[in-house]
C-alpha cells in the first residue's frame, strides 16, 4: 500500500505534511499550539496527493480534535492562574 501525503494547513503559514505510513502528529500538535490564540476552523485547509482520501472528513476531524484540544488547553490554564493566585494571596488568615 502506496504511503499518502496529506497536507493540513491551520493558519497562513503554519501548515504540516503528514504521511500515512508514519504521520508526525507531535509536529501537528507543535502547530496548533503555535497559533492556539489565532485558531478558526475557517482557515483549515486539507489536501491530498490522492484523490480517493476524504479531504472534508479529514479536516472535520483535525478541526474537532484542535477545537477540544485547546478548549482542555484553556481549561488548564484558568487552573494553574487560581492556583497561583491563591498561593500569591497566601495562608487564610481567617482560619
């Protein structure tokens, strides 16, 4: 089975070529969090070097993963600020 080459482009300038004998999803990954402030599912391209690949199935499955990977990235982050604020504020002295 021939290898396929796949080209996910995310924002202008932030693209990544996987391949299906060995994609290398932590560069996708890299990618998305290069531009996780900048994100539309708008500006998601697929392509493909054949013809037989679902280029919209695909891309409706890299936009899905990357809308909930950045939701859990955002969710994180809203974390660790209350845990740093609360240690900044430091012990309760109501206690």
């Amino acid at each position: 089975m021939a290898s396929k080459t796949v080209r996910v482009t995310l924002a202008p300038n932030h693209s990544v070529t996987l391949t299906s004998d060995a994609p290398d999803i932590g560069n996708l990954v890299s990618e998305i969090v290069k531009i996780k402030d900048e994100f539309s599912s708008d500006l998601v391209q697929v392509s493909c070097d054949s013809e037989t690949f679902d280029e919209a199935g695909f891309k409706e499955i890299i936009v899905q993963a990357t809308e909930e990977f950045l939701k859990q990235i955002h969710l994180d982050e809203m974390a660790y600020s209350k845990a740093l604020t609360a240690l900044q504020a430091g012990p309760d002295s109501s206690a």
